[in-house]
C-alpha cells in the first residue's frame, strides 16, 4: 500500500462517510489542530522515555496519562472528521467516559501539588515546558472545535473533552515541574522574577 494516493493534489480530502471538501475549511484545521496536540505530547512522551527518568513512578504515571490521552486524541480526530449527520458502527465518538478519566486524572495528580494562589509563567523542565507548549496547542484546537460547534459540525463532547484537556497538561506541567526539582516562577505584573517556594 503506497502512502501517498494523489487524491489530495487538488486541495480537497474526504471526510468520514466519502463527503469531498477543501482542506483549508475548518473542520480539517480542527481535526489538522488536534493531530498537531498529538505529535507535541509524542515529543514530551520521547523526555519520559530517556534513562533517567526510567526508574520514576512518577514520571511514568504522566507517560500512561499521556499515552491514553493520545489513544483518545485519535478518537476525537475521527470524530471530528466525521459530520454530525454520520451513523456508523465503525464509527467511535467521543463521550463523557473519555473526559471524566481526564478529571480523575486531574484530581489523581492535584493531590500531589501545593495550591496554585497565582499564574504561573510556562518553563521550568524540558517535559513541564513542552507540556505548556501542548496546552496552548488544546486550547487552539479548542477554539476551532468551538466554531465548528456553532455551525452544528460537531458535538458538544468534543468541545468539553478539550477544555478538560487544557486542564490536564496545565497540572501535568506543574507536577513535572516538582518532580524535576525546578521551582515554577510565578506571574509578578511588575515584571519582577519570583519564583515558588
């Protein structure tokens, strides 16, 4: 099977169900966003691997969240690719059971964390740094599911399956961040360096 099929050499792909459409429409820049989310967290999934971070269970809980969440991200991206209108039993779409293993990862991990009282700016480890970068990266794909809620291309699951996402990296990045020993440094508006205790 040859990987490329000339198919898209027009500027169109197919969506799920055979529907032809271009792909600079927003339903290929949000499922197109959601693959980029995928690929950021493969990169920080590559720091967890390295020899010495091998030992840590600690480190090791982020790579099994990490390693669901792109099973999952898999799922939200067909889901996207496939209109509202799309009844098929080869078809899974993302559910209230896939955002609530985000919330009790969430609540797994905070436990662990000292109570946030400020923002804190994004840094601190190679994995916290790319776990930021990777929330950013959510909350784009979250902004385009959202516009294609409005258009009534998608379901209100995928809209909430991300804004729990974003919440998830934004912890994981703190506790990377005390498992490395780097301190986060904290938003100051006066521009001064301060950093958690």
């Amino acid at each position: 099977m040859k990987i490329y099929t000339k198919t898209g050499d027009k500027g169109e792909t197919s969506l799920f169900g055979g529907r032809r459409t271009s792909k600079d429409e927003l339903v290929i820049e949000a499922y197109g966003t959601v693959d980029e989310l995928n690929s950021v967290i493969g990169v920080v999934r590559s720091f967890l691997a390295e020899p010495e971070r091998q030992g840590s269970d600690e480190y090791k809980l982020i790579d099994n969240i990490l390693l669901k969440v792109q099973q999952q991200l898999f799922v939200l991206g067909a889901d996207l690719a496939s209109p509202a209108d799309v009844k098929s039993t080869a078809l899974t779409r993302i559910s209230p059971e896939d955002y609530a293993y985000l919330e009790r990862s969430i609540d797994e991990v905070d436990t662990q964390l000292a109570e946030l009282k400020s923002f804190v700016l994004p840094g601190g480890s190679k994995e916290a740094a790319l776990l930021h970068e990777a929330r950013t990266v959510c909350r784009r794909a979250e902004r385009r599911v959202v516009a294609l809620k409005k258009q009534g291309e998608t379901s209100r699951e995928t809209v909430i399956y991300l804004n729990r996402l974003s919440d998830l990296l934004f912890t994981l990045a703190r506790f990377a961040n005390k498992i490395s020993g780097d301190r986060e440094i904290l938003w100051n508006p006066r521009g001064d360096s301060e950093r958690s205790a």
